[in-house]
C-alpha cells in the first residue's frame, strides 16, 4: 500500500538487535486509499515506516516487503522509520482531507495502518500512535479502524474508550490461526494467547473487537478457535493471501515461504476452498457476524445462515 508521502531526511537512532530505527518527519499523514483499501476507509495512516515485526510470523507473508517504495531496497523488518511529526501532519491536514472525503465518498473513515503496525514495541519510547490518537480527540474521523498484530493494542484501553465516544472505533487484531508456529518460520510478534486476552480486555472496556484472521493459516481446531472468537468479538472477518495479497492470483504470497509452510501443515490451506470451509463454519458459530476479505474489513458481513438458530 503506498503512502504517497515525501520524507524528510531521516535521523539515525539506534541499530539494536537487528532493526534500524531512524526519525523523519512526514508531509502528509493521510494517505487516500487506492487498492485493496479503497472500500474500505478513504485513507490510510501510518505512524511509523517499516515495521518491527517484519522478521516474526506475520512478516513472513508480509504484503509490504514487496512495495519497493516503502522498503527502497532494506530487507523488511530491518528498519522502522518514526514519523515525530504524524500528529502535527494530522492536525494540518485534517479539515482538508474530511471535507474531501465527504464530499467524495460520504464519510473520512482512517485504516489504521496497513503499511506497519502502530503498536511496535518502539511506540513505548516514541508514542507516535498515541500523540495521534490524542490528536484525533481534537478532531476525530467519521470512523477509525485500528489494525495490529499486537497485544500492545490493549494497552491504549483508557484513550481508545475516549476516542470510542467521539468516532465510530474499531479494534482489530489479527490472530491468524490456533497455532503459534509454522515449520521453518519465526515465532509471531505476539502469542496467540496473548492476543485473545488482549481482545478480551478490549471488550471488557465496552470497546467494538474485530478479529481479523488474515490471512488465513492452517487451523488445528477450527471449531474451538471460532468458537474462542466468538467469545471476545464483535466480528470475525477472514481473507486469504489469495486475493488478500494485493495481487488477484496470490503471486506476491507464492514468492514468499509462507505458502510451502502452510502447506507442509494442511496441504488444502493454500486453496481458497480451505477459507471457504472455515467461512461457512464460522458463520454457523458466529451468524451475521462473519466478514470475508476487503467486504469484512470494511464491515459488510454474510447474511446468517437461514438454520441460524435452530
Ligand atoms: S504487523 Fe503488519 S505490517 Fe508489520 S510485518 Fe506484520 S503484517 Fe506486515
């Protein structure tokens, strides 16, 4: 996803265990959304570039290592740049971009990001999602959709409740699948376990949880992972790398080892007929509470079965 944004020079920071991290600042923070994105919201944001968890699980199939404007040639996960100047660059560019997006497509709804995560272990230090989320009280969107792979989201708890009353917030965390590793690649950011207790104190707090199985990975229970779902979500919405990669055919997943790993666990996973199985199943768990790919993320899910129920 491209953040169409020019960057100041960047200042060097550290080199620690293995990523760079560097501050820049931004022209502007909100990107309009083209692509897979753009029924989505009407922009994009990202906090940082680059993201710290490019060389754990979810890096591995990691749309964002292919966008050559955003890595300029570094191996995804090796750097993270932090915009210090994001929440000034929303402050700026806000009034413009709602009235545009109003005026275009009816409401100025934020992805939250689609390019990085904005609860990378560095957000402890820099605090760039938050001075953003603190700047989008000032002058919240229609619609706000947070993304992370992180249990760190859970943390933000007393701000996002806030911001809950002054947009329409959505929290959405991936947990891809029941299983913490797949053969040959890296450990994920966060632990399955973590990520579900992090939904559930995110629901606790009265806040709107998506869970966002994307993409897809082999499942060892499917039944009692959506059934797990079902008890600290609003929603699930489920996508594939095929047609979830931002290529149509899953070429930009093909390049990556993810595929061969998701198969040496469940051959038929690297098949669309696998998402449907576990869309129709978790429609029978969850009815009318189920979304499938960009329709999902941007909330419009399937009819409940017609057996719903009985
Ligand atoms: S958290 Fe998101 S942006 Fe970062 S590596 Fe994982 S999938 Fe890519």
């Amino acid at each position: 996803m491209l953040d169409g944004v020019a960057d100041a020079p960047a200042i060097f920071i550290m080199a620690t265990m293995g990523i760079t991290v560097t501050q820049t600042s931004v022209r502007n923070i909100l990107t309009r959304s083209s692509g897979y994105l753009h029924s989505v919201a009407s922009h994009s944001l990202q906090p940082y570039r680059g993201c710290s968890y490019g060389n754990s699980l979810c890096g591995a199939g990691c749309y964002v290592q292919h966008n050559v404007f955003v890595t300029k040639g570094r191996p995804w996960g090796d750097f993270l740049e932090v915009r210090r100047n994001a929440a000034e660059s929303y402050l700026r560019g806000f009034e413009r971009e709602r009235n545009w997006a109003r005026q275009k497509l009816g409401s100025f709804g934020i992805f939250m990001s689609s390019s990085t995560d904005p609860f990378v272990p560095q957000e402890g230090r820099f605090g760039i999602s938050k001075s953003l989320l603190e700047a989008m009280l000032l002058h919240p969107p229609d619609s706000l959709m947070l993304q992370s792979h992180s249990h760190r989201l859970s943390d933000y708890c007393p701000l996002l409740r806030q911001l809950a009353g002054e947009t329409r917030l959505s929290c959405q965390l991936t947990i891809e699948s029941d299983m913490d590793r797949l053969p040959g690649l890296p450990p994920p950011a966060s632990t399955v376990d973590r990520r579900f207790e992090a939904a559930a104190r995110l629901r606790d707090a009265g806040l709107k949880v998506v869970i966002t199985v994307a993409p897809l990975l082999p499942i060892d229970r499917p039944e009692e992972f959506l059934r797990r779902i079902a008890q600290v979500a609003d929603a699930v919405v489920i996508d594939h790398f095929i047609g979830g990669d931002g290529s149509d055919d899953g070429r930009r997943s093909m390049k990556t080892a993810l595929p061969a790993a998701m198969a040496q666990v469940n051959a038929a996973s690297i098949d669309l007929s696998y998402r449907d199985a576990i869309v129709r199943l978790a429609n029978s768990i969850m009815p009318g509470r189920v979304g499938v790919g960009k329709d999902g993320f941007a909330g419009r899910y399937l009819p409940a079965p017609s057996n719903a129920g009985s």
